[in-house]
C-alpha cells in the first residue's frame, strides 16, 4: 500500500536527472519540458505568486492603528518581508531535511533542532544577557548544529531496516528531552515566561531594525538552489550517491548546516513555526515529485503563502488584540496534515 511515507517514489528519477543535468541532450531536455508535473509547477509558481502578491497588500493594510507612511514603513512593510522571508525559509529547511534524512515526518521541530536554537537562546540570555542580537544568533546557530548533528548520531545506531515511524519518533523523544532540560534552566532562573515568548512564532515586534537578519535566510535559499541537484542525488543514500561520486558527507553537513541556521535565525527573531516544514513540503511532493531543484521555488512560496495567512487571521480573529502566528500555524498545518494522512489512507 502506498503511503505518504514512501520515499523511493520519485528519488531514482530525481536523483538520475540531477546526476546527468550537466551532460542532458537537446532531446533529453524537450522531454523534461514536456513532463506534465513541469506544467503543474509552472501553473503552482503563478498562482502562488499571485496570492502573494495579494496576500502582501492586504498585510500591509491591516492592523491597529491609523496608516501613516511612518507606520507603513517601520513597522508593517518589516513585518510582511520577515513573514515571507520566516514562512518560505522554514518550508525549505523541512524540504532539505525530509530529503536528507530520507523520512517524510522530519523538520527542524521533531528531531530537536528548533527546541537546540531554543536551548542556546536561553543560555545567551542567561549568560550573556548585553549580547547583541547578532551574537545571540550565533550562540543558537551553533546549539541548534550540536542538536542536530546529536540526532545524526543516534540515528546511525537504529537499525536501517526498522519501520518509517521510528525516526521522528526518536527524534520527538529528543526533542523532548532537550525542551525539558531548557524548562528547567529556565524555571531555575526565572525566565520561564521569556523562554515560552521566545518559543511562540510571532511577528507583532517585527519593526525595521529588528529583522534584518532574516535576509540571511535568503543566501540560504540561494546556496539550496546552487546545491539542489546535489542534495537530491543524496536522497538516495550514502552507498548509491557516493557511487554516483558525490562527497555524500560534505553534501549531508552543508545541508543540515543550513537547516540549523535557519531554524536558529529563525527562532531568535520571530520564535518556533510548527508543522510548517512538514506539511508544506509533503503536500508539494505528493504532486510535483522529490527533485529539489523542480520543487524549491513551489515550496518556498507555498510556505510563504501560509505563514501570511495565518499571521492575517492571527492579526483579526480578535481585534485589536492579536493571536501568536505560531498557534494559528500550528493549529492550521496540524488540520492540513491530518486530512492529506487520511485522504491518503483512504486512496490505500
């Protein structure tokens, strides 16, 4: 029975076109032109960028407030770009992190690398408390890389012919015992409630001069992209994609490097978004396949598109008081993924 969790579905094709994209025929390329899941994702990048566009502009008229060009320009246009730059870089690092992890129910939330950024958040606050932002990013860019790597580890000792569930089930475990170990920290010094702000996606405090560092985020899906072949010929496996003569371990660090940082990044300037790498980057996969390069442009506006959503109906399900965009999103991306596991059950 095919399920959502079959991972070999589309990676031999991926992977043998990423392989052979630098030596493809002129025949080999109008066939690539002529694959149908090209047209559906050709139509998805109009249609989502269209949305977003759309999406922008009623962001930026929302809000408390009279709509003044000051309040235009320091707070909501830095807040709409944080959003798309927070929503398509978190859908990115769930997509790199399924791939490379070959398991279609990890992102950077259940193998404790969001709860690692976090831990290290908590540890530059308590011990550096005058550092700037910038240094406390890199204090949680480094944790977040020794949790995740820490998940690498254990996950080498699990048997490779144990059950799909087993990895994000160590990996929940993980987290959850990293999660612990910073709620302790915290109940000890008395920043529980700072540590449970700083864990809440929301962007009611993004303003300019407070988000700039979301343009890393970016660079990191412009290095994804320049790298897209390379990870996908990953996603087959060590032994298959160092017989195609890949470096498979450089490529696995960079990767997994990136999904730290922007997981890190992420949660120092706007806090944790749940379930958002996991249900968008699974919903585009079911329909356009597991090529990275094919799907990164759909996936990074995809994830764009709904974290702008939940952060409108986050900004006027109870105004003038707003709703944390990490509840709306996780309450939304939790609903998404139940219907796509049943409808998918149900096609079984």
């Amino acid at each position: 029975m095919t399920t959502l969790l079959d991972l070999d579905r589309d990676r031999p094709a991926a992977a043998s076109a990423a392989a052979g994209s630098a030596t493809s025929t002129p025949t080999a390329r109008r066939g690539a032109a002529r694959d149908p899941r090209n047209s559906r994702r050709n139509l998805a990048i109009a249609v989502g960028g269209g949305l977003l566009v759309a999406g922008s502009v009623v962001s930026l008229l929302i809000g408390a407030g009279t709509l003044t060009w000051d309040l235009l320009w320091i707070s909501r246009v830095p807040r709409t770009v944080a959003v798309l730059l927070a929503g398509a870089a978190m859908a990115l690092a769930g997509l790199l992190m399924q791939m490379l992890v070959r398991n279609r129910f990890v992102e950077p939330s259940t193998v404790g690398t969001t709860e690692s950024a976090g831990l290290g958040l908590l540890l530059a606050n308590l011990l550096a408390p005058g550092l700037p932002l910038s240094g406390k990013m890199l204090v949680a860019v480094v944790t977040a890389l020794l949790g995740t790597f820490l998940f690498l580890r254990i996950l080498r000792a699990i048997p490779p012919r144990s059950s799909v569930i087993v990895v994000p089930l160590v990996g929940m475990m993980l987290s959850g015992i990293i999660s612990a170990v910073a709620t302790y920290i915290a109940y000890r010094t008395d920043l529980l409630q700072a540590m449970g702000i700083w864990m809440t996606g929301d962007f009611s405090g993004v303003m300019r001069g407070r988000f700039e560092l979301l343009w890393v985020l970016a660079l990191v899906g412009v290095i994804c992209w320049f790298a897209a072949d390379r990870f996908t010929v990953a996603s087959l496996g060590e032994s298959t994609a160092t017989s195609l003569g890949l470096r498979y371990q450089a490529v696995l660090a960079l990767g997994l490097g990136l999904v730290a940082i922007t997981a890190a990044i992420t949660v120092v300037v706007v806090g944790a978004l749940p379930f958002l790498g996991l249900v968008v980057p699974n919903l585009v996969c079911s329909v356009l396949g597991d090529n990275l390069r094919r799907n990164l442009p759909v996936v990074a506006i995809s994830g764009a598109l709904l974290v702008l959503i939940c952060d409108i109906l986050a900004r006027t399900i109870n105004q003038p008081f707003e709703v944390p965009v990490g509840v709306v999103v996780g309450v939304v991306g939790a609903a998404i993924f139940l219907v796509m596991l049943l409808r998918r059950g149900q096609r079984g």
